[in-house]
C-alpha cells in the first residue's frame, strides 16, 4: 500500500515538474507587440521602439528611413524649435 502511494506520489511530481517549462515560455512575437495606437496614428517600429506617428510630431532625421516604411518623411526641419518634423 505505502509503495503504491509512494510511486503515485512521484508520477504526479514528475508531472507538474514536466509541466511547468511551458509556463515559463517565451511569448511569440504576435503576443509581444502591446502598444495600440488611436485613430489617426500608425503604429511603427523605428529604432527598436514602438511608436504611434502622426504628421507634426518631431523625429530624429537620422531615423529617415525607417520613416518612410510607414509613409512618412523626417526632411522637414523647423528652426523656431531647431527639430525635425514629421510629414
């Protein structure tokens, strides 16, 4: 009876040990992405950040390229705040 129980007992440790490396799995890629943007916003990714665009709001020039996979141009420069802005 004791080792009946005892063989249980180690069956049913062995599974929640076998169990719990899928807790702990890294989440896909589609999961990771949790920044929703507002209407009138494109969400992006320039320089490895999640970003929501809108025409107007300063950017880095040097990031210009990545701009332009999202439809806009970072070439507008304002001297008044010495920035770039988005078009």
């Amino acid at each position: 009876m004791f080792r009946k129980l005892l063989v249980t007992m180690l069956a049913a440790a062995a599974l929640v040990v076998a169990g719990a490396p899928a807790a702990t799995a890294t989440p896909t890629p589609a999961a990771s992405i949790a920044k929703s943007c507002g209407r009138g916003y494109t969400h992006a990714v320039i320089n490895g950040q999640q970003k929501c665009l809108r025409r107007g709001q300063f950017c880095t020039h040097s990031a210009d390229r990545q701009y332009r996979r999202y439809g806009f141009r970072c070439t507008k420069y304002y001297a008044n705040v010495a920035r770039y802005r988005l078009t």
